[in-house]
C-alpha cells in the first residue's frame, strides 16, 4: 500500500515512478487452486469429536463473565438454543459458518441447548448433524429459571439468545431472537483486530 501512494504521489507532482513493479507478499487470495485443501480441511473438522456436557449455575456465571482459567483472553459467542426452537435451528448453520471462520484466533463459540438434563441425546444428535466441534453445553439443572438468573437476569428466557463477550465480561453484541450473521462477523472481526491483527 505504500508503494502504491508513493508512486501515485511521483505522478501527481509529475515525477518518474521509482518502483514500477513490485513483488505480491501475503496471503493469495486465489481460491480456485486450493480446492482439494479446502475439502480436506472440511473433512478434518466432519471428523472432529462432538461432545455436550452439563452446566450448572456457577457454570453460567462463569460463562457469562468469561471467568473460566482456561479460555481467558478469548472474545466469546454464546448461543442459547434448543431443538424445539425454529428460529435456532435456522439460525445454526451460520453459528457454525462462525465458528469455522474465526476458531484459529483468540475467539470461540459456545452453544448452550436449553434442554432438561434427560434431553442430552436429543441434543447430542441434533450438535453432531451440524458437526458442532466447538464446546457445547446443556442446562443440568430441571430449574431452568435458576440458570437463566446465573447468567443475565435480564434475559426474559426466549429462544434464540445470543451474546458476544469480550475477556472482560462486556457485553459487544446481544440478541434475543435470531441474530445477524453479518453484524457479529463485523464485530467479531472489529474486536479481534484491535486486539490482535492479522
């Protein structure tokens, strides 16, 4: 980029152009050519393992809060969903798009299926036709009420529930009901380069 305004500026001021031509440096933006690296990155995730564990609500305060030891620093997107739940089952695939595009920076995805704790093969089932690889959580308590208080009182318990949590407990996008795809990207996105460009 800078030589392109140096070069520019030489011709407004009616000089010779010094760097006529220029090497390319980054990453190719020829996608064409990587179609069978592509295919074999999809497969390693179709083959990635799908688990859901139990959350209670200590759990949930620590989620909301972005408190856990081991994910510290990572901006977060939690999705509150259950297979009941027609706006959430539309709206999965794009949770996933999500967390394929962003998951090798500082960012992840954690689903939470609002789901009694009998309900996890449901649950399980329906994570693993999605491929869900990213950490995925059911509500392990009957008192779902109880939960909902631990992570944003708030929350009126509607379904979908979304939010996006920077590694300080601040809230940068929330919605209940479906959300928007492209405004989280750009969120996503906005946040993590400030942190961390690429």
């Amino acid at each position: 980029m800078r030589d392109v305004r140096v070069s520019l500026d030489a011709m407004l001021a009616g000089k010779e152009v010094v760097v006529k031509e220029n090497r390319a440096f980054g990453c190719s933006v020829k996608w064409a050519s990587k179609g069978e690296d592509m295919k074999k990155y999809w497969a390693r995730i179709a083959a990635e393992p799908v688990t859901i564990e139990p959350v209670d609500a200590e759990g949930m305060r620590k989620l909301r809060m972005n408190a856990s030891a081991n994910d510290r620093g990572k901006l977060r997107l939690v999705n509150f969903w259950a297979t009941w739940c027609g706006p959430c089952v539309t709206e999965f695939p794009d949770l996933m798009m999500i967390n394929r595009m962003y998951r090798q920076r500082d960012f992840e995805v954690i689903t939470v299926a609002a789901h009694f704790p009998d309900e996890k093969d449901e649950a399980l089932a329906f994570l693993k036709k999605h491929q869900a690889t990213n950490r995925n959580l059911l509500f392990g308590d009957t008192d779902k009420y109880k939960l909902i208080e631990a992570f944003e009182p708030g929350w009126n318990g509607a379904l979908p529930f979304t939010l996006l949590i920077d590694p300080t407990g601040e809230v940068l996008y929330k919605s209940q009901g479906p959300f928007d795809a492209l405004e989280v990207k750009r969120r996503i996105v906005k946040h993590l380069n400030e942190r961390k460009p690429w």
